[in-house]
C-alpha cells in the first residue's frame, strides 16, 4: 500500500483525491454510496455571502466528452451553512473545504471570514471566475488585477488554509497564478470550467437559459493538463489539478504534470463512487510501478 498522503499548505490530506464544487452538494448527499471519510477531502457547492437562486432553467446540457452548465451558484447563503450544514459536517472523519463565490470584494471577505470562525473547516476554495459588479461583469480571475484584489481582500480576515481557482478563459494562466501566489494564496486549483456554447437548431435558440455555460468533463482534460503543467512550473505552491478526470490514469497525467492533488468533478455525476474508485487505482498503479509514495511521480515527467 503506497503512502497517499499530501499536504496543501498547512492541510493535511490522507490521499490526494478531492471532490470538485458544484458536483458532490454537500457530501452529505452522497453518503448512501461512498464512505465520505475514505475521500481526502470534500470541496462543497459554491457558497456566497447571501442566498442565491441560480439561473433558469434549462441550465445543463449534454455535449460530446462533457457537459455544459450555467446553474448559476444556487445556495442558500453562507449563514445557511454554518447554522445547517456545519453541524451535520463537522464530526465526519475527512477534510471538508467551502468553495467561496461573490460579487464584490467585500462579499468574499465577509464570507470567508464567516467560515474562518467553524473550526472543522480548515481550507477555503476561493471562485474567482466570478462577475465583479463593480467592473461590469468582468470575472475577478480574468487578470492580474482582478485575481490579486480578491485574494489580498480574503487574506485580510481568512487565517487558514487558502486555495484559489482559476480560470482557464484567459491569455496566461500562469502570470494569473503567481500574482494570487504573490497575495497570500497557499494553493491554486484548476481549471474551472471552459466558456461553451449549445444551440438546438430546430428552436433556433441556444439549448442553456442564458445561452453559455462552463464546459467540464473529459472533452477539457488536454486544456487543463496543460495549463496545469504551466501553472506547476511558474509557482512554488501546491498545485490542484482539476478537469475532466474520470479515472485513476487521468489523475496519474495530472500528477506527472506537477499537481499535488486533483479534484473528480463531472465523473461523480456518472459514477457516485468515482472519487474511491480513483482512490484505489492511483494506490494500484503505485504499486504495480513500484512507488513507495504518490510524492515520487508528483512533476516527474521528461521533456
């Protein structure tokens, strides 16, 4: 058995598989299928400081290798969390991480600091592919700019461990990455989702409610590989990889391509107990090739 442990930052992890926001819920779905303590860690559904209702309907679509989806970070709010779902979380055996959404920079602060105070929750996932209201839609993590205003605004008021998403619709991921590395981050996820497009052709309308949407699933996993591999190399903090991993051999690209941990996103959609069926094929092959330790493949690749 390959020792699977991983840190990110000052997070602990007892192997390197995480569930990506927006597709496991809370966890507490998806109990019935998987032991959510054998998981490394569960990332729950994108969380803002007030409710929100999300886009309307329809708002997924099918695409070929992936999906397409503008749900539109429907919660509840971040006092929902804390006063429902935190109770029921805190005393099950893994890591569980809120990813944070908002439109302003004090709405990310405000939230963050909100989750900094639950003491079994040692990590946030910051979504900067966000809207800034206050710049006329443009995301935070389409620049520099954008990406450093929100971590330096969070870093503020969160003193735990910091992972910040990028995302994958901009010119240079990784200048992206080393200005939220800059700020304060301990960590940086990616990608989130591809910018996509479906049009249903007897309408004549597009298939989502608003007419794009965040393509995900295995059509991304050469994008994201890439920019993975760039983003491992630019930085000297850990490295989440994320998109379209569906199983174990993807997850093992992943880490050769420098990623300290990866998140299954869309598969859990497919499979329930994707997340442990990557698990045990990444303690498999580790074994089959001789590996000791998951650390001894992390960016060891030649070019």
């Amino acid at each position: 058995m390959a020792d699977l442990r991983v840190n990110i930052g000052k997070l602990s992890l007892k192997n390197p598989v995480l569930t990506a926001s927006g597709t496991f819920g809370y966890g507490l779905e998806f109990q019935d299928f998987v032991p959510l303590e054998g998981i490394g860690g569960i990332i729950v559904k994108g969380t803002t400081l007030h409710p929100r209702e999300g886009n309307d309907y329809p708002r997924m679509a099918e695409t070929a290798s992936g999906m397409l989806n503008c749900v539109g970070l429907q919660n509840k709010g971040v006092d929902y969390f804390c006063e429902q779902i935190y109770p029921q979380l805190k005393d099950i055996d893994t890591n569980f991480i809120v990813n944070v959404s908002g439109s302003t920079l004090e709405d990310y602060a405000e939230c963050a600091a909100r989750i900094n105070a639950l003491e079994k929750i040692p990590a946030i996932e910051l979504n900067i592919s966000c809207p800034n209201v206050k710049q006329g839609g443009m995301a935070f993590g389409t620049s520099c700019e954008g990406a450093a205003s929100v971590v330096k605004a969070v870093r503020e008021r969160y003193k735990k461990t910091l992972i910040v998403k990028l995302s994958p619709n901009v010119t240079d991921i990784a200048e992206i990455a080393r200005a939220c590395e800059a700020e304060g981050a301990d960590s940086v996820s990616l990608i989130n989702t591809l910018m996509g497009m479906a049009i249903d052709i007897e309408k004549r309308r597009p298939v989502l409610s608003i007419a794009t949407g965040g393509l995900s699933g295995p059509a991304v996993k050469p994008v994201a590989l890439r920019m993975v591999w760039q983003v491992a190399k630019a930085v000297k903090i850990p490295v989440v990889g994320l998109g379209g991993i569906m199983t174990a051999e993807d997850a093992i690209e992943f880490f050769m391509a420098g990623a300290t941990a990866i998140e299954i996103g869309t598969a859990n959609f497919i499979d329930p107990t994707a997340t442990i069926k990557v698990r045990d094929g990444i303690n498999d092959w580790l074994d089959r090739h001789g590996c000791q330790s998951i650390q001894e493949i992390i960016g060891n690749i030649e070019y």
